[in-house]
DNA sequence: TCTGGGGTCCTCGGGCCC
DNA sequence: TCTGGGGCCCGAGGACCC
C-alpha cells in the first residue's frame, strides 16, 4: 500500500514579470532605471514614435535591441494623469515605485525611461510560461498574469526534497521557453506557498513544512499575509499586532470579537498556518467591466456631450469583451470617481441576459439617473456581471426594446 | 499637477415570501 | 390579524489582489 502523500502546494511568481518581458525586446534598457505606466489612452506605440523621430529609419521587431538608448521616451517628457505599473530595481533608489503618479515620478527620476504598458505582450509570455507548467503539472491555478498555484500532491516525484526537484525542473524549463525567471515556493498549503515564494527573489526555491511556522513565519509582518491589506493592517496595529507570530498568540475568542466571526475566525487561522482551500483548475468569471479616467474632471451637465460620447464608448467595449469571450450577463451597472475620489456604483439586473452595447448603454444610462451628479467626475466605468455563457442559454431573438429616450448623456 | 484598470469576495440592509 | 423569524435576492459599499 502506498504512503498517503502529503499536501504539497506551490506558488510560482515570475520574477519582475513586466519589466523582464520588456529587456527581452529591448535588452539595452536592462539595469537602466526604468518604469512603465500610464493609463489606457496613453498607451502610444513605442515603435511608431520611435520610427516618427527617426524617419529614416524604421525599426523592425527583429532590430529592436539596436534602438539607441536616448531613442527612448524620458518619464520627464510625460503629460497626463497616468500612475507607475512597475518600476526598474534601478529606478527604485530614486523613490520612485508602483501606484505613484507619473507627474510625482518624473520629478523625482525625469530621467528614468518610460514605457507603455504592453499587455497584449505580457499575455503572450503568461500563455507561454502557464503552458510549461500545465505540461510537468496539470493541477495549476491562474492566479491572474504572472502568478499561479500548482498541486505538487499528485505529481510523481513532486515530494521529493519537500518538492524542490520539481520546483526546479519548472524553473529550468520556463527559462528555456521563455528566456524568464521566477520564484517558487513549496508549502503544505497555499497561503504559506504565496508567504515562501516571496523568500528567495529572484530566481529562487524556497521549501517551508508545518514545522517551520514559527521559525520562518511568525516573525513576519502581518501584512505578509495574502488578505492582511491596508485597513486590517492598521487596525491589527491599533491592538499592538505587528508580526504574524503576535497575531497567533491571541486568542481566537479574541480575534473574533474585535473582527466579526467570519474575519476573525479566519485571521486566527491565517496566523496558525493553516489553509485548507484547494488548487481550483477552472473557474467562470462572474463580471466583464471597462472604466477610464479623463484628462480632466467633467461635469454632468457642462460637458455632457464629452460624456456621452466616452459613456457610449466604454458600453460598447465591454459589449465588444463579452461576445469576444462569448458571455452574456443580465446585471449591468455603473462606476463613478467624483473629484474627491469617492466612489459610487449603481447596478440594475434585467430580465434577460444581453452582450448588446445599445442595450448595456441603455441600461446604464439608467442606472447614472440615481446618483447625484453635482460634483464633477474622474472616472466612468460601466460593468455587466451574472454572466452566463452565450452558448449555453437558449437562442433569443435578442429583440432590442424600444429605446428610452430619456438617456441623461 | 498625487492617486490606473480589471477583477473577486464579503458584509450589510432592505424587500419579499413563507 | 399581528408579530417574529428564516431564507433568498438585490443593491451598495468596502477590502483586497495583480
């Protein structure tokens, strides 16, 4: 009879995913401080411009490492509203870093390089390197464009050194695919795989047991657990809880008082180690949505064409995603960022699902008559969820109601 | 010139029905 | 008829993640 195996999880996280997918094309900008960023409507085309500033020359994809360095677009030269997705390491020091506005980063580094965000790319490399892995390990989570969860249980030889050789094989084989690195770390469980993954960067293996939480785990910061963000962080502070190990010696009662039940039943849990969920291989999505925010504040009525026409825009995208992806989706809804950024959603479910962009327009134009719309707007969105699979439902004459005149934009 | 875009999940309150 | 649940759905908001 063989040995039960045990629970072997691993959390792969490719190393500075973004920015390594960009020195394979452009190898001269590795080691350069470097961002990339900017919003949607900022998004131009390097090689476009690059080819307007030289005319002469046009750069193919095959000769892109021979663009000159000071060919490239400076973050100093940026105008818009756009925030940091990454950062270089180099471009760190100068205190600039994710989430931070474009305008505060370029004074701080006006020299560092800015990209454009290309996720069309960074899609292809997150096909690419999930596909090595699906080949060693078929039991993976996607956990969004550059991270995933996979179930070493059942893998032969995925215990050995606590899973480190097949760690290793997956490591080998992505880089070879790919020309990428990444971190793994192997754990009897997904939270503490996530927690181990982020030991050993870049390029590294880390391996953690049930007999390593106190060691390796409790000396931790609280916000080292995936779902301690900002607000629970600060609030852990408040009582004195600073790393996962002072979090672990409360009582759950405790815990369970100052937190609701459900959070704090499960930050009890969290500090222990302890996480029974399960690598999930498959899953639906529950909402398609598209927002954007403008060059400057508009307002309902003063700019009421600009909105209409950017309303109808976002309605039709979101239309365009879902029959691309084949769904339909009966709760359509709205997202507004006032100038103070508050945020105000409305949502309407409808009788029958739709991925029709007069019909989601119209829907949401409808929703937009419930709010207040004194202060002026940063950003507009519009969502449909309940999706359900255009397939699956039963062919209707998707009969286009009257239109309702009454539209507010 | 602070503060993007695309998601998931949870909670809470209200309405409705039994 | 009145009152008090429980279950369920919906809408709004918040926290969190990549």
């Amino acid at each position: 009879m063989p040995a039960v195996a045990r629970r072997r999880i691993a959390h792969l996280d490719m190393d500075a995913f973004y920015a390594s997918v960009e020195w394979l094309r452009y190898p001269q900008l590795k080691g350069l401080p470097m961002v990339i960023g900017g919003g949607r409507r900022q998004e131009d085309d390097l090689i476009g411009r690059l080819n307007v500033e030289r005319p002469e020359r046009h750069w193919t994809a095959d000769d892109l490492a021979d663009i000159p360095v000071d060919f490239f677009p400076l973050l100093r030269d940026y105008v818009g509203r756009g925030v940091i997705t990454t950062a270089s390491y180099a471009a760190r020091p100068f205190g600039v870093g994710s989430a931070m506005g474009l305008m505060k980063a370029a004074r701080r580094c006006p020299q560092a390089i800015l990209l454009p965000v290309d996720f069309d790319q960074y899609r292809k490399y997150s096909r690419a390197f999930k596909q090595v892995i699906r080949e060693i390990a078929p039991v993976m989570e996607d956990r969004g464009i550059d991270e995933v969860y996979i179930d070493f249980t059942g893998v032969p030889g995925g215990q050995r050194e606590g899973g480190r050789v097949l760690a290793r094989l997956i490591q080998k084989s992505i880089f070879d695919a790919t020309g990428l690195s990444c971190s793994i770390g192997v754990a009897p469980n997904k939270l503490l795989a996530k927690m181990a993954s982020e030991f050993n960067k870049p390029n590294g293996i880390s391996i953690v047991h049930e007999t390593d939480i106190e060691r390796l785990i409790w000396p931790l910061p609280c916000r080292k657990i995936n779902g301690i963000g900002p607000k629970t962080g600060a609030r852990l502070l408040s009582h004195g809880i600073t790393t996962i190990g002072e979090l672990a010696a409360r009582e759950r009662h405790w815990l369970i008082t100052n937190f609701g039940n459900s959070h704090g039943t499960w930050l009890h849990d969290a500090a222990h180690g302890r996480d029974a969920r399960p690598v999930v291989t498959e899953s639906e999505p529950v909402s398609v949505s598209r927002e954007t925010t403008f060059d400057r504040d508009l307002h309902a009525v003063r700019d009421r064409a600009e909105l209409g026409v950017i309303f109808t825009e976002l309605a039709e995208a979101v239309a365009g995603d879902l029959q691309r992806k084949g769904y339909v989706g009966k709760t359509i809804g709205i997202k507004l960022r006032f100038d103070d950024f508050k945020i105000v959603t409305r949502d309407t479910t409808v009788g029958e699902h739709t991925s029709d962009a007069r019909r989601i327009r119209q829907v949401a134009g409808q929703c937009l008559k419930r709010v207040d719309l004194s202060r002026r707007l940063r950003l507009l969105g519009v969502r449909v969820g309940s999706l359900a699979r255009s397939a699956d439902l039963q062919p209707s004459s998707e009969a286009p109601e009257t239109a309702d005149t009454g539209w507010l934009f």
